[in-house]
C-alpha cells in the first residue's frame, strides 16, 4: 500500500500559477481543476513568471482595476492572496498592437533577466526594478506564450499556424521546432517549464465556447499532448508552474553534466603499488 501511495504520488502532475482576465487561481494540471486565490486588482492580465526567488510577476496589457486611461504595467502579484502591486508601467508599449492591445508573454532566464514577447512578433527586455523595455528585436513569429529554461528561450505563437519556436535572445530571431499540432486557433498561450524541465502550456482557444487546454509540449518536435481541460468560462491565459531553473541547466531540465576528474587505469594503479612495497622494502633492508 506504501507503495502504491508513493507511486501515485511521484506520477502527480504539478500544481502551478494561471490567470485569467482580472483573477489569480491555483491549477492542478493533470486534472484542469482550479482554485480562485483571489483578484489581482488589474484587468485582462497576459503572462506570468516566477524568478529564482519565487516572486511572481505579471505582464498587464489593459488599465488597473480602478479604472483610468493608463495601461500596459508589470506587477508584482502576492501568489498567496493574488493581490496585484505596480512597479511600474511597460515604457512606450502602450497603445501598441491590433485595437491597442498586446497578447504578452512574460519569462525569466537563469541569470534573472526578464523578457516580454507579443503577437505582433516583438521581443523586449524588461527591468524587473522599474518595468522600463529595451527592444530586442522582431521574432518573426506572433509569440504569445514565453518560458526561460536555463539561459533558452522558447516561445508558442496564435493563430491558425500554432507551434513550438527557440528564440535567440540576443537577436530575437526565432528558429521554428515543429507545430503544436492539437487543432484550431489559439488567442492566448501560457507557457512555463516544471522544475523537471518538461515544457506546459495553456491554450485559449480563439472560439470562447471551447474550454481552455492544457498540454505538454515536446521540445524535440514542438508536438504537444493535451493533458486536460479547464472551464472555458475563465479563460486561462498566463501559466507559471515553477522558480526558473539554475544557468548550470539544460533546457532539456538536465544539471549540466560535471567535468570528470581523471582517473588512473587500474593497471597503474597495480604497478604504482608495487614499486611502492619494492622501495619501502629496500629501506628497510638498508637500516637492518
């Protein structure tokens, strides 16, 4: 019985972060059951990420809770209560994007640098202190879902052409992997590695009738496998699952390999033991 709860245990899904339009909830993966933590206090909420600490961030495309004309921010949300803090607003990219909005996507790297991504295929960097951008580039791609493993970028594009892209984040150039391949249109996508480096997403489907999916996706292909579904009345869109991964790892979720430490063949250690009895009884010989 011990090991069979052990077994259920290890063959768990993760729990992880979602967001819907003004809503933080907790989402069990495996089954797509979810639980309201609270309002964050800003509307329509695009990506998620947790840094190396844990600290959870958020992308904001529309205007605070309150209401007001401005918009576009980063936040800092309280993953125990969902309430949503300002650091500041996202430097020049208000209004931008089809009808002024942005479908952003939100990730860390290993070394805490934060990168913001679009459907409009632009790639950006983004000061964690003060939310002010430094364009990188245009990806090519209209990216909506964005993960960091490692010091790698992936990202997952909208559309009718859904698929799976590495990103370069120096250059913002995006190399295809392969097409999602699960059917129709996505509006939005959440993106996040687990701490074991398997790659999740969340896919709002453009038909607000459909229920949001969740999949694994495969970094090798881009193919991804629907895991389950979520009530398609939330309208899941940003996805963090765990703190992102340490620079020593691979985007794979493998710890880089140590260097070896060289070891003698045992051939010389046999012959190192031998001359080391020869001269230790030669001495011996010597002061008898």
């Amino acid at each position: 019985m011990a090991l069979l709860l052990l077994s259920s245990q290890l063959a768990a899904e993760p729990m992880a972060y979602g967001v819907g339009f003004r809503d933080l909830y907790r989402l069990d993966l495996g089954s797509g059951q979810f639980t309201l933590i609270g309002p964050v206090g800003y509307n329509d909420i695009e990506g998620l990420a947790l840094d190396s600490g844990g600290q959870l961030l958020g992308a904001v495309d529309a205007s605070a809770g309150s209401g007001g004309v401005a918009t576009d921010f980063l936040i800092r949300i309280n993953s125990a209560t969902g309430q949503g803090n300002l650091i500041g607003q996202l430097s020049g990219l208000a209004g931008l994007g089809p009808e002024g909005q942005l479908d952003y996507g939100l990730a860390f790297t290993c070394d805490n640098r934060l990168w913001l991504s679009s459907e409009t295929g632009e790639l950006w960097e983004v000061n964690r202190g003060n939310a002010e951008v430094r364009r990188v580039g245009s990806t090519g791609a209209a990216l909506s879902g964005l993960a960091g493993r490692g010091e790698q970028l992936y990202g997952v594009s909208v559309g009718n052409n859904a698929g799976l892209y590495r990103i370069d984040r120096d250059s913002a150039a995006a190399t295809l992997v392969g097409a999602l391949g699960v059917g129709g249109p996505n509006e939005n996508v959440g993106l996040d590695f687990d701490a074991s480096g398997v790659l999740w997403a969340v896919l709002d489907p453009r038909d607000a009738s459909r229920p949001t999916r969740v999949a694994r996706v495969d970094l090798q292909t881009g193919a991804a496998t629907v895991v389950s579904t979520i009530n398609h009345d939330v309208g899941m869109k940003g996805l963090a699952i765990a703190p992102v991964a340490p620079c020593s790892t691979t985007p794979g979720g493998q710890a880089a390999a140590p260097e070896a430490v060289p070891v003698a063949a045992p051939w010389v250690l046999w012959l190192i033991g031998v001359v080391t009895v020869a001269v230790g009884a030669r001495r011996l010989r010597q002061t008898s």
